[in-house]
C-alpha cells in the first residue's frame, strides 16, 4: 500500500516504478542506520584511530547520496510531497542542527583544533539527518514497528559480541598482551622484535604514559563494550533495544513470551555486565515510563493483565541477570558503593565545562576540541582530563555551540507533537501486511559488509611483511567480524518476529518514548549524545510515528517552495556526499593506512620516515602523521643529544604541530625534553612553562618546571613551582587519583629542592 493510499483509506494501486525506488531506498537507509550500530561510533569525537572513524563516514555518504537519488527522482517525475521528499518543521530542526556543528567547527580551522574530526563530525552528522529525513520519506504503514525491530536487531547483535568479549576475547587479549610484554622485555632481539611488532598491530601505544593507561584498561577492566569503544556507549544501545522491546508484541502467547524473554534476558544481562550506572538508571526510569503510558492506555482487563505479565517477566529477568552476574564475578557492590563518588567526578566535569563554556558560550568548543579549554578550567581533584563532558546538554553545546541544544529541545518538542497526533484512520496507523521488508535487508547487508569486510572499510596498511595489504585487512580483526556475522543470525530472528507481527492496529508510542527518555537519562551521566549511534536512536524515533494526510505542514506550503525544494535537497545531499567522499574519507583513509604501516615499519626496525611524509601529504586536515614524525625525530635526536642539526629538526616539528594545535602541551613537554637534553635549561624552562598554562591544575607540569627552573638557576621559578606542584598532587591524592600522582621519588625531590632553598 503506498502512502496516498493509506492516509486516505482507498484501495491499493498495483506495484510500480516508485514502490521499486522505494523499496532501493529503504534497503540503503537500512544499511546506513545498521552500519552505525556496528562500527565503533565513538571514533572522531574521541580521537580514535582513523580507521574506525573511516569506516563510520562511509554509512554517511551512502545516506546522502540515496537521499539525493530520491530526490532527484521526485525531481525529474515531478513527483507530488507524498511520494517525494517529506519536509516539515522537523526536518527544518535537524537541518538547522547540521548549520550549527558546521558554524561551532568553523572556528577550529583559523585557531588550530582537530581539523579532521571536525570535518568528520559535521559529515556524520549531515548522514545521520539524511537517514531520518529519507525514512520519513519512504514511510510505510508498520515502520513504527520495524524502525523499532531494527534497533532492537542491533542492539541484541551489541549484546552477543559482548559476551563474546566477557567470555573469550578480553580473558585472551590480556593472556596475549601479557606474553608480548615480557618477550618485549626479553634477551632475545628476535623475539623482542616479534613481539613490538605485535603489539603495534593491536595498537599499543608506545609513549609509556598512554601505554600504562591502555595496559590499565586492558587488565584492569572487565565490562563488554561490544562493537564499540566505551562500555556506556554499549549499555545506551542496549537499554534503548530493551524499551523498544514491547513495540514488536502484537499478542501475548507462548511462543512470544519465549522469544521476547529470550532477547530481553540478553540485553539486560549485558547492560548489567557493563556496570553503566546511568545505564541502570536510565533502564529503570524508562521502564517505569512506559509502564505509566500503557496503564494509562489500557482499558480493560485485558490490558492490565498484559501490563502485570511484562512486570513480572522484566522482574523475574532482572533478578536472573543480577544473579548470574555476581555469580560470575562481573557484579560487585562496588558498582553501588561507589556511586556517590562517581556522581562527585560527574559534578567536577560539569563544573570545568560550564566554565569553559563562559568563555565560548555561542559556539562552544567545537566538535572533539573541548579538553585544551578544560584543562584550563579543570579542578585539581577532578579525575581526568575528559574529551566529553558526560552530560546530554553540555555535550551538544561544547560541540554544536549554543543552537545545538536549544534545536535538541525544539526537536523534541516537534517529536511528542508527531506521536500525539492522531493518524488519519485506523487503517493507517499500522495496518501493514506482515512479511518481510526491504529495510531489513538493508539492515542484515550492513551485518555482511561489517562481518566479512570491515577491515576494507578502514585503512589498508602493509604492517606484516610478505602479506597483501588487502588479505591481511579482511583478517586482522576475523575475530570481532566473525562474531558481528555469529550474531546476524539472532538479530535476523528478531527482524523475522517482527516482520511477522507488524500488521495490525497497536500503539507503539509508549516503546518509543520509553527509550528516548530512558536514554536521555543515561547521557546526563555519561557520553554519547553526539555519537551516531546514540543519535540515530533518536532520530529513528521522530521518523517512526505515521504521517498525516497532509504530512508535517505541508498543506501550508507554497506550490513555489514545491517546486524548488526536491531539487535543491537532491543538489545539497549530492554535494555534501562528493565533497565528504573526497575531502574527507578518501584522503583519512589513505593517511591511516599510511601510519598504521609506519609503526609496523618502527616495530620491525624499519625507517617509517618516508611513509609519514606520505601520510602528511596524503591528508592535510589530519595532525596524527606530523605528530607521528615530530616524535619520531624527538626519538633519533635523544639517542645523540650532541647533534644539534636533528634537534634543531624534532623542535620545529613540535613548533609546527603547536601551530596547528596550539593547546596541545604534550608538545612543550617534548620540546622540554629535547632542550633538557642538550642542557638548555633557560629553553627548557619556557617550554615547561608554557605547558603548566595549558594545564593549571595538574602537578606534573609544575614538578618539570621546578627542576628545568632549579638547573636554570631561577631559584625563585623553582620555588614557585615546587610548593605549587606539591600542592596540586596533595588535592590528588586526597581525591584518591592514585593513578594521577607524582611519583614518590619526585615528591621527595621536590621538597628537597624547597628545603635548599630556605
């Protein structure tokens, strides 16, 4: 049944042109939405390798170019609204919301900032609003169902590689990292070669700060994080899919009391596995949300005694999955006891962004810029250095500036008006045929183009010598791969179940605004609320509820405005696409498989040098590649501080970097090192001085600064810098950071230096 037909009642046309476009066009959308709940969505905005965040965009460019195909189509057929491009004062929001990342990222271009995962941020989210406004186009009958069977697919799909990393693949990364680790630190060269090669292909850092802090979240951790790369990111998806849960029953019997209490038990016992509080929390005020909206709903006996079946289900479940988890070691009373303290570090962050943010309140800091503005502001007991602030609004404004959360409330505004609009005729609320449905093959392609060939979706480096680059990205990561196609079979059951259930009038509103309120929750605690992920949860719940007659105000809408809207959205979707292609994808795409091979290259005791070069040319908005080098030739000139050329070399690709990213104090602290071992200590103390401004608050630049200023003779510096470096790594340890202190050798040297000096 075509969408005319359905809002006005009157009997189907038979199958033509416009149901195979629309059938095309629900496959791609279907692949772009799943592929975003498969690959690590966490990717640009935390700085994650390129290769994640490659792999994200491409789901962006198939969005925008299939929206750009529709509406071309409806262009060159002179197609009317209805069989067109929907367009109304929600699409107006989520374009507006695209406007505002683009105007908050604009500014890291001239002041220096990620310029890459700007770009990438702004092109996600161009992708994800072209799905929502793609599927609101080629709406069906039954799509408030099957929108909610695809997050619920995915979601269980999550859940399996989740267990599978509790169960086989955390337990074996830690036992291999461990062996690596002490051939690494062997007598064999051999072997020590071997085994730094290895730990470059899993991608150890080799800075010692950032390898004690992968090395720590590695043996130190336990929760599932499934495809992504925060255990919360997870425990969001999963809670979402479990709220949607009761949008795919039609009837309550045997066989799916069984299915559904199957699927829930998993996606509750994951998301208890991830020790998510917020998650908990989140899971729990949704729960109870669409408890409220069905019992007000309900009318009857019969609905009550649904109501009393799925609380004793969701109950009995809960306690299970509470039951087998401290029985299985993954639950402790720490994940309760230690609540208040993590509320307390939540606090901190909020504290030192809304700080930040007076200093930019209209554009914020831009997309993944927030931690140089603060660590400015940042409290001395606070726990990290955070690159999201864990905080639904705060993390729309730092990354969109001020319109993206005032445009996140209007849309949500937008959404309830939607969901309390009546549809047209009984007919017309869900009164599909069951069966299967092209939006579910688009979402189980998206489970064989990420299960077989994920690695092809991200960099295609030479890191094993004697091995086609392209053979050994389809089997790096076979493991992770062979799980994601492991768990397309349960969420094809689920897409199955839903497919079969979708006919018939139901009310699928309570589900939907569960899980977005649920969610929400969950992000004002944790990060997320600008990953595609998290965001197209809530972007396929504004495109779910069924359009009116006339739909979203379109009855107001000019016959000029008609004229020119498809094919101006057909122009912008297919500029977008070409230019994110070719600007952004393509050139971070050659340039990660370029520095993926120049640390194989380093491992195997190869000169990378060249290959960065390549990378640098290869992409001018990414710092990674001049980083990369900058250390790189710090390295070289540390084994001969006497040569003053290879010095002179690694400070001006510091000095380059620092143009590019000013607030970047890791790059003083080398060059402080560089000047430190050449015994320039009046050089070295500027740079340390320069670093301690970038963080105020932290001890470690304070402690350099005090030694670089003693060998200076700056007695007065050192003093200073002594008793502030103490006093800061006090508050630390107070707070309990022990992980963050100084060492104790530093400390006593320290307080040697002021006892010198009295």
């Amino acid at each position: 049944m075509t969408d005319a037909a359905a809002t006005t009642g009157a009997a189907a046309p038979a199958r033509g042109t416009g149901d195979r476009w629309k059938r095309w066009m629900r496959a791609a959308v279907g692949l772009s939405l799943a592929g975003r709940f498969l690959v690590p969505t966490e990717a640009t905005l935390l700085g994650l390798s390129p290769g994640d965040a490659a792999a994200d965009g491409w789901f962006s460019a198939i969005a925008l170019l299939a929206l750009s195909v529709w509406a071309g189509r409806a262009w060159w057929s002179g197609a009317s609204q209805t069989d067109g491009v929907r367009w109304g004062r929600c699409e107006t929001l989520l374009a507006a919301v695209v406007l505002a990342h683009g105007l908050a990222a604009a500014p890291i271009f001239w002041e220096g900032g990620p310029r890459r995962a700007a770009a990438e941020t702004v092109f996600n989210w161009a992708g994800l609003v072209a799905a929502a406004v793609l599927l609101r186009s080629v709406w069906r009958p039954g799509d408030s169902v099957r929108f909610a069977a695809l997050v619920v697919a995915c979601g269980t799909a999550a859940a399996v590689v989740g267990v599978w990393q509790v169960t086989v693949s955390l337990p074996a990364s830690r036992a291999e990292y461990l062996d690596l680790r002490e051939r690494e630190a062997g007598s064999d060269s051999r072997a020590r070669t071997t085994a730094r090669a290895r730990l470059a292909a899993m991608n150890v850092p080799e800075e010692p700060a950032a390898r004690k802090r992968w090395e720590d979240r590695l043996l130190g951790s336990r929760e599932p994080f499934g495809p992504y790369s925060l255990a919360n990111t997870l425990a969001g998806v999963l809670l979402a899919a479990a709220l949607l849960l009761p949008a795919l029953v039609q009837r309550i019997d045997r066989s799916t009391v069984a299915a559904i209490g199957l699927v829930a038990a998993l996606l509750v016992g994951v998301l208890l596995l991830t020790k998510s509080r917020t998650g908990y929390v989140g899971l729990t005020v949704g729960g109870l949300m669409w408890a409220g909206l069905r019992w007000g709903r309900g009318a009857g006996r019969g609905a009550q005694k649904k109501a009393f079946i799925g609380a004793a289900i969701a109950g009995g479940l809960l306690i299970a999955g509470v039951t087998a988890a401290v029985w299985l070691g993954q639950l402790d009373r720490e994940v309760i006891s230690e609540a208040p303290r993590s509320l307390a570090f939540r606090l901190q962050y909020w504290a030192g962004t809304l700080r930040a943010l007076a200093d930019r309140p209209l554009l914020g800091t831009g997309p993944a810029n927030l931690r140089p503005f603060y660590l400015l502001h940042k409290d001395a007991a606070a726990s990290e250095a955070i690159a999201a602030p864990h905080n639904l609004i705060l993390d729309l404004w730092t990354s969109g500036g001020l319109l993206a959360p005032l445009l996140a409330a209007a849309l949500a505004w937008c959404g309830v008006r939607r969901w309390r609009t009546p549809p047209p005729s009984p007919r017309a609320a869900e009164g599909a045929p069951p069966g299967w449905d092209s939006l579910f093959t688009g979402t189980l392609a998206a489970f064989g183009l990420v299960g077989a060939f994920g690695g092809l979706l991200g960099p295609i480096a030479d890191v094993e010598p004697g091995l086609n680059p392209w053979i050994y990205a389809m089997v790096r990561g076979w493991d992770a791969h062979s799980i994601l196609l492991l768990a397309a079979i349960p969420a094809a059951g689920v897409l199955w179940f839903a497919g079969r259930s979708a006919g018939g009038p139901r009310s699928t509103g309570p589900a939907w605004a569960a899980a977005c309120v649920g969610l929400a929750v969950h992000l004002l605690g944790a990060d997320g609320a600008e990953f595609p992920a998290i965001v197209a949860v809530f972007l396929l719940a504004l495109a779910a509820p069924p359009p009116r007659v006339v739909p979203d105000d379109l009855a107001s809408v000019s016959q000029a405005r008609r004229d020119w809207l498809s094919p101006a959205i057909c122009l912008t979707s297919g500029l977008l696409a070409a230019v994110g292609v070719w600007f952004v994808l393509l050139p971070g795409r050659e340039a990660g498989a370029l520095l993926e091979t120049a640390r194989a290259e380093s491992a195997r005791g190869r000169d990378p040098r060249g290959t960065l070069l390549r990378a640098m040319a290869a992409d001018p908005l990414s710092d990674s590649p001049l980083a990369a080098s900058a250390d790189l030739a710090t390295v070289r000139s540390l084994a001969d501080p006497t040569d003053a050329g290879a010095r002179r070399k690694a400070v001006g690709l510091w000095n380059d970097l620092l143009q590019r990213r000013p607030g970047d104090g890791r790059a003083y602290e080398r060059i402080s090192d560089l000047h430190r071992a050449a015994g320039d200590w009046g050089e070295a103390v500027e740079a340390d001085r320069a670093a301690a401004r970038l963080d105020p608050s932290a001890a470690a630049p304070q402690a350099r600064l005090a030694v670089s200023a003693d060998r200076a003779g700056d007695r007065a510096t050192a003093r200073a810098a002594a008793e502030a470096a103490l006093e800061r790594d006090a508050i630390t340890r107070d707070a309990g950071h022990r992980d963050r202190v100084l060492p104790d050798e530093t400390t006593a040297n320290l307080r040697s230096l002021l006892r010198s000096g009295d």
